[in-house]
C-alpha cells in the first residue's frame, strides 16, 4: 500500500469548564468532547523523494513544519526510530479542508491524528492507539482526543479521556466569521473572579443516558464565552440572531469563534443554514453538520502522558 486517505473529524465542546491552572502555566480542564461528521480529507503517499510534504487546497495551510501534520510526520518516525535520510521513500501529505481554519474546532489537531493514524497503517508499525496518543500529546492538548475520537469527557490539559455514551444524534448550523481567534490570547484574558456561566456536566450526561435532548442543552456551557465574546463582540450578535432564527441551544466552540446552533432535525438545521447564510457575510463559513455516534477506535479508555 502506498497511499492511503483518512478522515479528520472536527470536534466540539458541549461543555468546557476550567477548574484550576497549573504550575507550568497550563489550565485544568473539564470537558466533554463531541466530535461530529464535518471533516478534513488527509490523504498520505509515500514518495520517492526523501522528504515530508505538505500541501493543501485551502491557501492559509501552512506548508512546512509549521503545520501541525508535518510536525505529526516527523515524530512518529522518531517514536518509531525511523529517519528519512535511511529510508527509500519520502512522505507527501495533502489536507483537502473543510474544517474552518482557526475555529476552535480542532482542525490542525484532526489533521495531525489523521497522519498519525495514516502512517502508523501505511508503514505497518502496528502502534497502539495509547501510543499514538502519546506522541499525540507532545504536538498538542487536543490531538489525543482527536485520536481517541467519539464522546468522551476531558481532564487535566485534556490528555486524560474517558469514553462516555454518545448522545442521540444532534444536528447543528456552524458559523465561523471571517476571523480567527488565538487560543493563547483568550486562555491568558480568562479570570476566576469574571462571573461565569458555568456548565452541568452530570445533567448533560444524565441527559445522554436518558436520551433527554432538553437536558443535553440545558447542562451545556463554555467558561471561555465570557472572554471572547468581550473579545470579539460581533459573535453575541451571532449567538442571538440564531437563536432568534430558531436555534433550540446556541454554544461557542473551544475558544471560538465557531458558533454552533443546535436543532431537532435535519431538516430544521438545512432551513436555520439557509437563513444564516441569507443574512451573514458571504465571508462568513455557515454549513451543517451532526454529532458522530463513536470514535473509529471504539469503546476504550486510556491516558496519554505527558
């Protein structure tokens, strides 16, 4: 096998709490992870220049070691004690995007699991998915996750999962503006003594076991909100002209600024879309998307570590 192309799904956070910050400067997280259908296309080949190669059709991808895959290359070689000047093929990857770059939806992340879980295949190297993880962690705090994939609750910098029941399936309108947002900035503004929305974890898992979707929304809730929404004012107008429009709950993502506006069906989310994109910008990203059932590594529970 020489090529070989994997999904990179996107993820959400039905809720994100943060409990402490550490030593190191890191915050202690509680969060449940959600990951759903939106995703990246990673295509892998091995090549017969001896080279790690990136490219990809959205023009903000950067093409060197400074995105996230390529870095995602070079350390499973290492961790498999491979190097490109002793082999007989180089490694192209190619990212076709879908993802909004920037969104507080873990894209680069995705990506980089993605190439991991590609060439751990395409080299044979039969790395287990705690493995993985581990070198997972040491490119990012999201991309263990990215790899461990489904429903899944998130502690200490997020490199500790635990798999939870997925809940029923959940259909949602996504809106990133025609920004980004640094994950950096918003955790450095973010203050205990602010007054936050603090989500429920235990109602939204309670709701997932009992497949009460109104519970799921009422326990949703994001710490970070407070902060980029008085970063970024524009992304309250959003979250009130969707729920305006018929949103039943309406949640950030991550550190934003993706807007997640959730309903009851399909059906529902295809005509809330339909008007987001009549009134936004056309710079605006406004498409639809749902909430996968499972990671495609199943029902497991593991620590990568630091």
């Amino acid at each position: 096998m020489q090529q070989i192309t994997v999904p990179a799904y996107g993820k959400i956070n039905l809720t994100l709490d943060i409990t402490g910050k550490r030593e190191d400067g890191y915050h202690e997280l509680v969060t449940l992870m959600q990951q759903v259908e939106l995703h990246d296309d990673v295509r892998i080949r091995l090549s017969p220049k001896k080279r790690i190669s990136v490219l990809s059709d959205h023009e903000s991808v950067p093409r060197d070691a400074a995105n996230i895959a390529y870095r995602a290359a070079q350390e499973l070689l290492c961790f498999a004690g491979l190097d490109l000047t002793g082999l007989n093929y180089g490694i192209d990857i190619f990212i076709a995007k879908r993802i909004p770059v920037e969104g507080g939806m873990a894209g680069g992340s995705a990506n980089a699991a993605a190439v991991l879980k590609g060439l751990n295949r395409l080299l044979n190297l039969n790395l287990s998915t705690e493995e993985l993880m581990r070198i997972g962690l040491r490119l990012g705090a999201d991309v263990p996750y990215c790899i461990f994939g489904g429903t899944a609750v998130a502690r200490g910098i997020g490199e500790i999962l635990t798999r939870v029941p997925s809940p029923p399936t959940m259909w949602m309108v996504l809106v990133k503006p025609d920004f980004g947002v640094s994950t950096a900035l918003v955790y450095k503004n973010f203050s205990f003594h602010e007054r936050l929305c603090r989500p429920d974890l235990d109602l939204v898992l309670n709701g997932i076991e009992r497949g009460e979707i109104v519970d799921i929304y009422r326990g949703m809730g994001n710490v970070l909100e407070s902060v980029t929404l008085r970063l970024y004012p524009v992304l309250q107008d959003i979250k009130r002209r969707l729920a305006d429009w018929g949103a039943e709950a309406v949640l950030m993502s991550g550190s934003g600024p993706t807007v997640c506006a959730f309903t009851r069906s399909p059906e529902l989310a295809k005509d809330l879309c339909a008007t987001a994109q009549r009134n936004f910008p056309a710079s605006y990203r406004v498409v639809t998307t749902n909430t996968i059932s499972v990671g495609e590594e199943g029902n497991i529970s593991a620590r990568a570590e630091y």
